[in-house]
C-alpha cells in the first residue's frame, strides 16, 4: 500500500459517489477536481484507492487508526441493516399494494 504523508492542511472533499461509510474518514483535496489522491483525515497520509475500492482505506484504518475502524464496522453493520429493514418495508408495501389491487 502506498501511503505518503501530506503536509498541507487544504480541505478535504468527500469523494463523488462514495457510498461506503468508510469515506468519513478519508477525503480529496479541493485542488484535485479528478478526486484521484485519496487522503486519511485523520494523519494526511495518501492512501491508494483505485476506482473507488475501499479495501486499502479499511486496511489503512485497521492497522493506524483502531479506534475509528471500531467506529467505521459499527457504522458499516447499522447502514446494512438498515437497509435490510428498508428492503423488509419495501416488501411490505408491495404486497400491501397488490393485495388492494386483487
């Protein structure tokens, strides 16, 4: 993994289309519009991201910032499960739905 500190203190941008939880934690200097250097907000380390992989940003976390990858996983399982409970009421209405129509 290729991790280089940055020294400036220019803001970070959250990157475009990032879904994962895990994007807290890392961000994109403004000067950068192709959001291709990817910096740790909590040591301005650039980490190697490519195409948007999160893989290196969890590895970067788990071995440098243990308490925010703690933070990061409890964040990742409740965004999972909430989106199993929003799968669960989608299901619900749809037959709720089709069950008026019959």
């Amino acid at each position: 993994m290729d991790e280089e500190n940055v020294t400036d203190k220019e803001e970070l941008l959250p990157k475009r289309g990032a879904m994962s939880v895990v994007w807290k934690y890392f961000g994109c200097k403004k000067s950068d519009v192709d959001q291709t250097t990817i910096i740790c907000k909590c040591c301005r380390a650039k980490v190697v991201a490519t195409g948007g992989n999160t893989s290196n940003l969890l590895h970067h976390l788990r071995h440098k910032h243990v308490l925010e990858y703690e933070e990061c996983m409890k964040l990742r399982s409740a965004s999972s499960s909430t989106s199993a409970d929003d799968n669960e009421n989608d299901y619900r209405n749809l037959k709720w739905y089709f069950k008026r129509e019959a």
